[in-house]
C-alpha cells in the first residue's frame, strides 16, 4: 500500500491521499522541473495516478479511484476519468465554477 510522492510537489491543507497513488512530474530534463501543485480540502481515491509538469490541482476537488490526471483540475470539481475527459462542478458548487 504504498505512496509516491515528488519531491517538487506541494500540497495543501486537509488533503487525503489513498493508497497506491503517485504523483509525479513528466519530464526529464531538469531546466523543465516545475512542480504539482494540489490545493486544499481535495481528496485523492486510490490507485490515482498524477503525472504533469507545473500541473494544478485547485482546492476542494475530489478525485476518483483510478483517475490518471495530466492535466488542470480547477476548484470545487469532481474528477473521475482514468482518460481525462470528465470534469464536473461538485454538488452544491456555482455552475461555471468547473471546465471541460
């Protein structure tokens, strides 16, 4: 049951990680390290997978089991497509607050 987690990475306050997750940047060449950034309040499901370079994860998100993320993940969204295509406002969130 482990965890993998960058040493470039920042995470915020109140953020739960699950087992078997790892996050991680993408590139090689160490003039292009930039890290991940998670916000507060968001909850990461198990076997979730986030690999990005200078990659943003906003508060309050909550990330499904097995989600592959390699992308952007703006606040107060629900993420949970292992192929990056679905992204929608928690319950109880402003409409627009979350992009496709």
């Amino acid at each position: 049951m482990g965890i993998c987690v960058s040493n470039l990475a920042v995470i915020g306050r109140n953020v739960m990680i699950r087992q078997h997750t790892t996050i991680g940047i993408k590139s090689d060449d160490p003039a292009q390290l930039v890290g991940i950034f998670i916000g507060d309040n968001v909850s990461l499901g198990a076997h979730v997978c986030i690999v990005g370079d200078h990659l943003t994860i906003g508060d309050n998100v909550v990330v499904g089991a097995g989600a592959l993320v390699m992308r952007d993940i703006p606040a107060d969204s629900l993420y949970y497509s292992r192929h990056e295509a679905v992204i929608r406002p928690l319950p109880g969130a402003t409409p627009g607050d979350a992009a496709r």
